[in-house]
C-alpha cells in the first residue's frame, strides 16, 4: 500500500485523473469561490493510507492558500499551504479508529465534507469479475472476444502500478495455461472497468464442453477475483471410419453372448481426444438396442469388442457409432451392417450305449435351432458313412427316427456317421445347413471271473480271493486299463487293479466293520474295443467276542457267602460293542478237577454277573473258575479268550479297637481275615459321606494284625471300617468316640495393677467364653474362637480368677483357669533435703497413697543400701499414711532408697517398689599418710598420701583434690592434682629448699563432704632424725625444727 504514497507525493497537478473541469492555475492572490474536495477511497483499513485531493479555485483557475482539515469524529485537525494546483494530501486520518469519520475541509469562509470509513485489518479489498463471450461454440483454431469487467464495490478509483492484468483460462488443457491476458498500464483508473479479451484456441484443443476462466491477478490492494463460463469446442475437419464395412455372426448359444471385433478409425485434422467418447448400440426393426457405456476413445485407431446380446433377432441390424462428449452431445455418427444368423441342430437319442458286428441300432433325432433348443426346425436329413449314404428322411414335428444293423464283418473300433441336416420351409440365410459328424465304437462285452471268495469270515482277518477279467472264455489284450473295487455300503474305492493279470486279491476286515453282508463291487469302466462290466461280491462278516474286566467282589470267603463273577462280553470292534443275551458257562476248578457250576447271559450293555457260592463241599485253599462263550455260529463265532479267577476259601472277618481313643493321637487295634490279605483301616467322614482311608493292614500267614494308627483330627461318635482292597463288598464297621485333647491358654504379660488397663490374650482352639470369677466378660451373644484379645481395668486390688469355658463336646477337659493377683497401684510421697553429707542423721517424712483406696496404713516402710542390702531404718505407716523414719546414712545416693516390700495389706496386694531417698549424698573421705614428715633437699621429694572412702574405706579413685602450700603465711604454690586408681595422692615437693612448710589438702569437687586436711613437713640439707612420740624432729643445719607430724582431719 505504500506504493500509493509514493506516487500521490510525486503527482504534478497535469495528472489528475478526475472527471471534472480541471482549472488552469493562476499566480493571483485573490479569495477562493470553491473548494474542491475528493478522496481516492471511501473504505480504508486501519493504519492503511488514504489521499486527499484538495484545491481552492476561483474562477475557473487554481488559487493558492490555506485550508484547514478537521476529522469530526474523532476531533483531530491539520492546516496545509496549497500552491495554485491540486494537491494530493497523504498525511492526514493515519491510525485512526475503526468506524465513520465525517472529514471537512475548510480555507476559514467556504467548507466542504465527505465520509470516509475506517475498516479492521481484514486483507486486501475485494473485486469482482463479470464476463460474457462472442460465441460460446468456438470451432479449434478460430478466435473470440471475452467482454470482461472489474468492479471494486467500495472505492470509485485507485492507483494501478503496471502488475495488474485480466487473463483467461481453459480448463481443457493441461496445467490451464493463459490463452490470452489484458494488462492495465500504470495509473488511475476509475471503476468499473471494461476491457474485451481476444482469445484464439489453440488447433489442438481437445472438443467438447469445458470452462473458461475470466479472472483478475490482484495484488497487495486488491484480492483477485474470477469468473467461470462454460463453451463448446467443435471441429469442422473430423472422419469416422468403421471396419468392417458389414459383417456376419452365427448366433451361438442361448446362454451366451456373441462377440464382434470392430476398427474405429479416427481421421483429418490433429484433434485431441482426451475429452471424446464413442457410443455402439445396434438398430434393428424392433428399436435401438444400447451395447455399452460410453468409453473414451484414447487414441485414433482401436479395435472395439461390441457384444451381441442373444435377445436381439436374427437378421440384418445396423451397428451405430456415436462420437460424443462428456456431456453426451454427438458431434457426429457413423454406422456399419451385421447380419445374424443361426444353424440348425440334432440331438440323437441311441437305443444302446455299446454297438456290436450284427446288432441293431435305432436311432430317435431331434432338430431345433442351435442356440434354441425349444425352436423347433424341419429338416431334410441324410446319413452317411465315411463312402455311402445308409440312411435318409425328413422330420416331423422336429423328430425323425431311423434304424441301423451293424454289419456281421464289421472289424472292431471306431466308425463314423455323418449327419447333414438341410432346413425345410426356413429363410436359409438366416437358418442355415449343418453338417454333424457322429463317431460310435463296435465293442466287445467283458465279464469278471471271481475264484476262492468266502461266504462268512471273522473281522480282524484278511479276506483273500482272486479276480480275472475275460471276454467270453478269453483274457482281454492290450492297454486294457485296470478295475476298481467298491465298497457298496458307502461307494467308497478300495483300489484299482491292472486288468489283463489275474489279481491276487487281500483285503483286511477290521474291527469297525459291521457284522453282517459285507457287499463288494466290482467295477470295470471300459477300454477301447471292451465294453464296461459290473460284477457283486457278498461276504458275512461275523464277530469273534472277548472276555474284558472280569472281576470279583472278594479274592474269598466263608462258608456260605459267595463270590460275585462280573465282566463284560464285548466284541473285537473299534468300539468294542456289547454282546447281547450271549450263555456264558461258568467251570469250577479244584486244581485236579473241572466242573461246570452254571451258566449266566450277557445283557444289553455286554455285561454279566455269576454268584459262586463258597459250599463246604470246597476244601479251605485256592480254586479256580473259567468263563468261556462258544458263540452262535452266525453272528459271533467263539469268545478268543477264556479268562480264569482264582478265589480262596478264608477265614472270618474281625476288627478290635480301643475303646478310649484321643483326636490326632496314636491308637491300638488288630484284625484278622484272609491269610496275608490287604486291607485298609478307614473312618466314615459324615460331611462328605465317604470312607477315608487311615492306613493300610496287611495280615500275616495266619490271618492276624495288630498294631497302632493315628485317629483323624475329628472328635465325637465315628465309624471305623476294617475294608478288604480286594473286595469292595468285604469290611466290617465299629464304632467308638473320640475325644479331641483341646489346646486353651491365658496369657497377660507383667504384674496387674488397679485402675490400669491390661491386656489379656485367650486361646482356645474350640468355641469358649470366658468369666472373671463369675462375671462373663465374652459378649452375651459371642463366643470366642482362636486367639482373642481383651482389655480390662481393675477397679480394686486382690485375688482374681480367670476361667476359659469350652463350648465344644467330646473334650477331654472343659474350662482352664488362672488365679491372678491384682496389685494396689500406689506411690511413694517423701519430705527429705535434695542433697546431704554422709554420716550425717537425717529425718525422712514418708506416706503411701493408693491409686484406688487412698491412704494405706500398716505399710511397712524401709531406708536400705541395696548395696550392702543393709536396713538402715523401717516402720509402719499410720492412719492416713505417713511414717517418719530417722537415720544415719552412709553410701552413695545410687544405693540408699526408699523400698515398700512386696506385701499385703488386708485383702490388698502392694507389689515392691523402691524410690532414691535423695538425689546427693555427699560422701566423707579419710586421708592417711604413708611416710615421714621430713625431707632432705632433694628434687624428688613428695609427700604421698591415700584417701579412702569413710563409709568402705574403699580406694578414692579418680577425684581431684586441691593443694596448697605455705610457708609460714606466705602462700609458695597451689594446684590440682587427682587421685589414682588406689586413692592414692602424689605431692611433689622437688622444688622447695630448706625450711617448715604447711601443706593443705581440700576435695576439688563439690560431690564430696568438704574438709581441710593441714600437714606440716620439714626439709632439711642433714639426715638427723629422732622419734619423739607424736612429735617428728628434724635437725637442718645447726636449726631443730619441731613439726606437727600428725594428720590433722578439720572438719566445717
């Protein structure tokens, strides 16, 4: 947009483009009759330059002067100094707010105003694009004018730069190229502005229907804009050739649709074909008949298949050809001849498949049109071999009939019949002759020669027999091919096999054959000159049955019970089917004699029972008995096995049990019945209903067992059975109680104290609850089970019993009890000093008070040194709880304390309790001296001492003392030094002379009973000593010096 600016400040007043009568400029200085006032455009965007032209005349000439511009809306002017000429002013209603600004102009006498109004940023300002064409159907190659005009909707004029045109477009070409542009030169122009485009198309131009687009480019300023108008394209030079020029088809089926090959041949001038069509439909007397959708013609010449429907009719039709557009407008047609037509056609009937030398043939023949059956044709009709005519007639009712004998010498293979079929009464043009050749065979009858094939076999066998194929009495020659055996049953192939040998045949009956006719069919299809044969086999296939799962209730038994002989008679199938109402004989054996004891019939299932009955005819050991079936001679043939069971004859069954038994716990029992027979101990689970085992018993060689087994987690009336392994039906049931030994335990960890909570833990491995005394403290509706927590507070100390009540029956034990003990919960109230000195006597205030029952008297009351377990003072407490004790009191505050002994009081318990007496005893210290008082002068001299402790003399380890010498009043050195593991002091004097000096021994620490020890020591520079009792004297030099030479303990 600043292309404007720059341009309206370059005008000179000779380029206005307005259409008024531009005045001529004058140098006069004279007062202004008008002013003219315009403006380039009356929408403008927000911060988008707009001009002003502005010029005072008078006269008809241009006049110099002032003039002031106001925008009224927004109350914002300028003034400006005109020349004498039209000037353009860019300046002013720049950022301006959206919306109407009424802008006026004024020289201070004349004033003028227009609108101009101030849009959003919304792009460049729209156009648009009318047009209209000279000739909407140009030819290619040939010229039209477009008549275009542009039209800008919110401004009157504007300033074009030279980069804006009107062009047009077709859309028939690729990328759709500018045919023909209209370039505005650079300048004013006014809208709306009409223009005529001249457009020539191009020779190549494909025909057809197809747009053109009239637009304008646009710019910066203005948005581009188009208009589409629509034109047909022809051509004048443009050939269609169609080969052939006719044509004939043979109708050949009902069913199907007949094919024609067509050339199109596109000719003359150089014609895109991108946007033409060809259209086939045939013409016939009955209408127009469509053969297909439009296709594009895509290159000049292509062979087009055009399908014939079979409902279009015999006889000429016509073939069109339609050239057309994509609308489907034709530009042109052309158009070729087709002729259809049909033959006539036989079916023949034979009166036999297979021809022999002498037979007679008769054949029934059908005419009717080739691809119509039910159209019945008549026909003149001739039969020929390959040299003579044997047979000639016409139809009637399309049938004709004709019968042929076949010559005695006519050599075996193949002959031909020829069948020439003439219209009778038809348009032969359209219905034509046909010639049908017929080929037939002069063949030999075969025969199949079965040998070694059985009447009946059993299943699980191989059936074998033999197989030869003859013709008459004579094998069959050559490449006969082979024949197949068929199961008829299911027409399934059991194999093929070479014809012309004679076939070993093995075939294998299995399981799953049914029993019964087995039906066999053998097949030989024909080869050559010998014709097909069918041959039936039949053979029984019977069943041979076996014995399964025989099995007896006992291995034995007593005298008068019996031994139950089941099984199953089955037979030797896939699915071993029963055998049904099937006499089985049962044959006892004693080892050296057989017997038969009876006979018994299989039911539906196959299954069979025999009860052998233990006699005492049977001498006591081991017999044996055998079944054996030996079939129907039809269906089954004999069982292929005859099982054996041996059975004893044994003794009685017998089972002794505890009769105390305990749940989980080891029991004694024993049993007796067969010799070395298995059995199993079990118990009778009543939930279930069902015996589960505890342990197996086998009985010795005499018939016995005794021995332990551990009872079942159970408790209560339960059965025991004694159970033969061998013999489900064989046990004998006791019964006996059992008592479960129950697991219960109270459990509370430390002392119990009144009006304190504690925690119980029950446990019981039955349903309890469980009393205190004879309070019942499980819920009234609950019992416990398992491990149970409880808390209780204990209103008052004494004797409490705790019981837990089983719930449960058959218990060795019902209730558990403990006897606790519930202490008074008390505290111990003392009135003594914080802190006192060893061996000093001291006054103790004490009173006991009960967390529950107040002030307790009788209490006795100790002050002892758990050190030495020494009672230093004791008593009884008074009415409302108070003693008071005297003593005197050595030790340290660690071991002097109060102590309450365990004790009681009535009917109440006092749990032992001890409190420090007081939180310092400062403890007393003996010094004692271990050498003389006198020293000679010597570096090494010290003093040693030892400190002990008043109440032990135990060693003073580890305590700083404090030192300090004198000499006579003058303080010489004062220092710390502290005691070593034996108490023992180390002074060292090396660095005093000669002379009396006073040493002075203090505990450095306040934990200890303070005190001052003085010694007075002599050092001298002569060994001269001498003992006078207590007194030490000491000759230094020519001086005696009498010392104190006694510990002296000072006390504060």
């Amino acid at each position: 947009m600043q292309r404007y600016h720059l341009f309206f400040i370059g005008l000179s007043v000779s380029l206005v483009f307005f259409s008024l009568n531009t005045p001529l400029a004058s140098n006069a200085s004279l007062k202004a009759s008008d002013i003219v006032f315009q403006v380039n455009k009356n929408l403008v965007d927000v911060n988008e330059s707009i001009s002003f032209f502005v010029g005072l005349e008078n006269g008809g000439l241009w006049q110099a002067g002032s003039v002031t511009l106001k925008d009224i809306t927004t109350n914002t002017q300028k003034n400006y100094n005109l020349n004498a000429e039209l000037t353009i002013v860019t300046d002013f209603l720049l950022n301006s707010p959206e919306g109407r600004h009424i802008i006026e102009v004024t020289d201070g006498s004349i004033v003028k105003s227009l609108n101009v109004t101030v849009l959003a940023n919304t792009g460049p300002v729209s156009t648009s694009v009318s047009a209209s064409v000279s000739n909407s159907s140009p030819k290619t190659a040939s010229s039209i004018v477009i008549s275009a005009e542009l039209d800008n909707p919110s401004q009157e004029f504007a300033y074009f730069d030279g980069s804006q045109s009107l062009y047009a477009k077709s859309n028939g070409l690729i990328n759709s190229p500018i045919l023909s542009s209209h370039w505005f030169p650079a300048g004013m122009v006014f809208f709306p502005i009409t223009v005529n485009i001249t457009v020539i198309l191009p020779s190549w131009h494909p025909l057809g229907a197809y747009n053109l687009e009239i637009g304008f480019s646009g710019d910066d300023t203005f948005a581009s804009s188009t208009q589409i108008i629509g034109i047909f394209i022809t051509s004048d030079d443009f050939l269609l050739d169609i080969y052939p020029n006719s044509s004939e088809i043979d109708r050949s089926s009902e069913n199907q649709t007949t094919y024609i090959s067509i050339n199109l041949v596109l000719g003359g001038a150089e014609i895109a074909l991108d946007n033409l069509y060809y259209n086939i439909s045939l013409v016939t007397d009955n209408g127009t008949f469509p053969l297909n959708t439009p296709y594009l013609i895509g290159n000049r010449d292509r062979t087009v298949i055009v399908n014939i429907p079979t409902l279009i009719p015999l006889g000429d039709v016509v073939l069109n050809v339609d050239i057309i557009d994509g609308s489907g407008v034709i530009f042109f047609s052309n158009h070729t001849s087709v002729l259809i037509y049909d033959t006539i056609d036989m079916e023949l009937i034979a009166s036999s498949s297979t021809i022999r030398a002498g037979d007679t043939i008769n054949y029934l023949v059908l005419t009717s049109l080739t691809d119509r059956s039910n159209r019945l044709v008549e026909a003149s009709i001739i039969v020929k071999n390959t040299t003579d005519i044997i047979g000639s007639g016409m139809t009637t009712s399309g049938e004709w009939t004709f019968s042929y004998l076949v010559p005695d010498d006519l050599v075996l293979g193949q002959y031909i019949m020829i069948w020439e079929l003439t219209p009778i009464g038809e348009n032969t043009s359209i219905i034509r002759n046909n010639t049908i050749t017929k080929q037939f065979l002069v063949s030999r009858p075969t025969e199949f020669h079965v040998t070694n094939f059985p009447s009946q076999i059993f299943r699980n066998q191989f059936l074998n027999f033999n197989i030869q194929l003859l013709s008459g009495t004579f094998p069959l020659t050559g490449n006969v091919g082979s024949f197949d055996i068929y199961l008829q049953s299911d027409l399934s192939l059991i194999g093929s096999y070479q014809v012309n040998i004679t076939q070993d045949i093995q075939l294998f009956i299995t399981n799953d054959i049914p029993k019964g006719n087995y039906d066999l069919q053998l097949v030989y299809d024909g080869t050559g000159i010998y014709e097909s044969s069918i041959k039936d086999l039949t053979v029984k296939v019977i069943s041979r049955p076996f014995f399964r799962n025989v099995l007896t209730n006992a291995s034995g038994g007593v005298v008068g019970e019996t031994i139950k002989i089941s099984g199953y008679l089955l037979e030797e199938d896939t699915n071993n089917s029963p055998v049904n109402n099937a006499e089985i004989e049962v044959l006892v054996s004693d080892g050296s004699t057989q017997w038969i004891d009876g006979t018994t019939l299989t039911d539906v299932i196959g299954a069979f029972s025999y009860d052998l009955l233990i006699t005492d005819s049977l001498s006591v050991g081991i017999h044996f008995a055998k079944l054996s079936y030996t079939g129907d001679q039809n269906t089954y043939g004999q069982s292929s096995n005859e099982p054996i069971v041996n059975f004893d004859k044994e003794n009685i069954l017998s089972l002794a049990i505890s009769s105390l038994i305990y749940s989980g716990q080891e029991f004694n029992f024993s049993a007796s019945g067969k010799l070395n027979g298995h059995y199993a101990l079990q118990y009778l689970d009543t939930t279930g209903q069902e015996w589960i085992f505890i342990q197996n018993v086998t009985l010795d060689n005499q018939g016995n067992y005794v021995g332990q087994a551990y009872s079942p987690d159970l408790k209560g009336p339960i059965f025991f059975r004694i159970f033969d392994l061998n013999d489900n039906s064989t046990f004998l049931i006791q019964e006996r109680i059992i008592y479960k030994i129950p697991e219960a335990k109270i459990t509370l960890e430390g002392k119990i104290f009144s009006k304190k909570e504690t925690t119980f833990l029950f446990y019981a491995n039955e349903l309890y609850v469980v009393y205190l005394n004879d309070l019942r403290i499980t819920p009234s509706t609950q019992s416990w089970f398992l491990e149970e927590y409880y808390q209780y507070t204990f209103n008052h100390p004494g004797d409490y019993k705790l019981t837990i009540e089983l719930l449960g029956e058959y218990l060795t034990f019902y209730n558990i009890s403990k006897e606790i003990t519930v202490y008074e919960d008390y505290e111990i109230i003392k009135s003594v000093p914080n802190s006192i000195t060893e061996g000093s006597s001291i006054t103790v205030n004490i009173q006991i008070r009960g967390k529950s029952i107040g002030f307790i008297q009788d209490v006795l009351v100790q002050i002892v040194n758990t050190r030495t377990e020494l009672v230093i003072a004791e008593g009884l407490t008074q009415v409302n709880g108070n003693i008071t004790l005297n003593a005197i009191i050595f030790g340290a505050e660690t071991e002097i304390f109060i102590k309450i002994p365990k004790q009681k009081i009535g009917q109440y318990y006092l749990e032992e309790q001890i409190l420090k007496l007081v939180d310092e005893i400062k403890r007393k210290i003996d010094i004692s001296v271990e050498q003389e008082y006198y020293f000679t002068v010597n570096n090494k001299n010290s003093l040693n001492l030892k400190a002990t402790f008043t109440a032990t003399n135990n060693p003073v380890s580890d305590v700083p003392f404090g030192i300090s010498i004198y000499k006579f009043d003058t303080l010489i050195s004062e220092f710390t030094i502290t005691s070593n593991m034996d108490g023992r002091i180390d002074i060292p004097l090396g660095t005093l002379g000669e002379g009396e000096y006073q040493v002075y021994i203090r505990p450095a620490s306040d934990d200890f009973a303070p005190f001052v020890l003085v010694t007075n020591i002599i050092i001298s520079s002569n060994d001269v000593f001498k003992d006078i009792g207590s007194i030490s004297v000491v000759i230094i030099g020519a001086i005696l010096l009498v010392g104190l030479g006694v510990v002296t303990r000072l006390k504060t």
